[in-house]
C-alpha cells in the first residue's frame, strides 16, 4: 500500500473564547472618548502534534500572553471601524506569534449605540499565510543588482518573507529575440497579501527598478511574475495564476524546480519537475 501523509494544520485549533476588552473604537466621537467593551472570540491554527507529544508549552501557544496581547492592542490603538480593528489585530499576531499559520478572528460590541433591541454586532473574518513562487528576470544594465535589489525589495514587504531562492540561470529572450540575454530565477514568498495586493507590490517595485511597458517581450530592467500563489486559480484580464505560459517556459521552469520540484500545477496535475522534464 502507497500513500503520501499531508500534516494539515488547519485540523489543529487553541480556542480562546469571549474575551472582554474596554477600548475605544467606534465611529462616534463619544466612543473613542468614553470607550466599551468588545468581546473577542479567536482560533488558531497552529500545528500542536509537538506540544500533544512534549508536553512542553514552548512548543506550543501560550493562550495566556496570547490572549494579553489581544487586550493590550485592542487598548493601545484606535479604529472607527470594527473591520479596521479585525485586519489590524489579525495581522500583527500572523506576524508576531510563532507557529501560527492562520487567525479566525470574531469581534463583537454589545454595546452598539443604536438605540434599538440589539444583542450585539460583530466582524468575523478569517487570514493567514499564504505560499507564492514569484519568477524575476533581467537584460538590461547591472542584471545581477536590479535582481539583488528586487529579492530584498520583497524581503522589505512587512507582509512578506522570502523563504527560498534559486541560483540565476542566463537564458535567450523569448518572444522578441533580437534583445540581450537574460538572467532569470525564482524565489518562494510566503505571504499575508492577496494576490492583487503582490501584483501591486511587485509592479511598484519595477517601477523603481525603471521597468517600462512599452514593447511586448522586449528588454526590461526587471520582471517580476506570479507564477503560484498556493493552488489558487485566478483569471483576469491583468492577472493569471497560476501564470499562463509557466508550462512552456523553460526559464520558468528550470530555477522553480530547484526550490519546489514536486509543486503541483493546479490545472495541469502535473508537478514542476515533470512539466521540465516534458519540455526536454
């Protein structure tokens, strides 16, 4: 019998459930003033087969400074919008707690001045990280240096960490081939921003490299693509994941598959390495 054993983390959860925090949110003056009190509810997916064996808390969550960290954000910061607060919070835990892969996170206000027979309103909303492989190129000037600063443009991202990257490989131009040659590669990001959020990221920082869109294929300071951002499938008029022609394109698929050979095409069902190998 064969088989391959996925550990999902997303089937470990540490509860914490109603937590009363008096802060200053809201949209009325008199409640950033006054203040009230907010009830958070959060799940977290952690994986807690180490601590279940261990029975050692550094190995897992401790729900307790977990939980004073909720309080002391909650007081420290003021939102109008329940959903600011939500996002906020979310996201400075995604980033501060070790371990944790995703937040379901519910806010509530019992409090909700509207004068009408309300139990309470609430933002309820799930994030957390997310994998993308993002393919760079250059021909033009100092090749090495624009790829050098991009890779540590991305590292600069707040909501970014590069994980891997692959050695450059220099490659013909496709498409328009009376242009210089080539240095390409890829790197494995792992990521709290949707995959517009990083377009938009990865366009500015081609912009800053001097990247223009004027030819089709032609020379460019800097490339950035997305080739995968987990096994999403998004198809828009300016955005396609995973990226249209990846399968195709032996520069894409060359350094990619040093750094996730067994990653699988979602459409496909083909793996980095047998979509390379298919190509020769």
């Amino acid at each position: 019998m064969t088989g391959c054993f996925r550990d999902r983390v997303s089937e470990d959860r540490i509860i914490i459930e109603d937590l009363e925090v008096f802060a200053n949110h809201g949209v009325f003056p008199e409640e950033n003033a006054l203040g009230q009190k907010f009830v958070v509810s959060a799940e977290l997916f952690v994986n807690t087969r180490r601590a279940g064996r261990t029975d050692d808390l550094s190995d897992s969550v401790n729900y307790g400074e977990f939980s004073s960290f909720i309080d002391w954000f909650l007081k420290e910061n003021t939102y109008k919008l329940l959903e600011r607060a939500a996002e906020s919070l979310s996201e400075e835990l995604l980033l501060t707690v070790p371990g944790l892969e995703r937040i379901r996170l519910k806010i509530t206000k019992p409090w909700a001045p509207l004068k009408l027979p309300l139990k309470t309103v609430g933002v309820e909303i799930e994030r957390g990280w997310h994998t993308a492989y993002i393919a760079f190129g250059s021909n033009l000037g100092g090749r090495e240096k624009y790829i050098a600063d991009a890779i540590k443009a991305v590292k600069d991202i707040r909501e970014c960490s590069v994980e891997k990257v692959s050695r450059l490989i220099e490659t013909p131009p496709y498409g328009m081939t009376d242009q210089p040659d080539f240095l390409n590669g890829c790197m494995e990001v792992k990521t709290l921003l949707y995959p517009r959020e990083l377009l938009n990221e990865l366009h500015r920082i081609e912009k800053e490299a001097g990247r223009e869109r004027i030819i089709h294929w032609g020379p460019r300071t800097l490339d950035l693509d997305i080739i995968f951002y987990d096994d999403m499938i998004v198809e828009e008029d300016d955005l396609c994941i995973p990226h249209v022609e990846m399968h195709k394109r032996k520069f894409v698929l060359e350094p990619l598959a040093e750094i996730a050979p067994y990653k699988r095409h979602p459409v496909y069902g083909k793996t980095v390495r047998e979509m390379l190998e298919e190509l020769g």
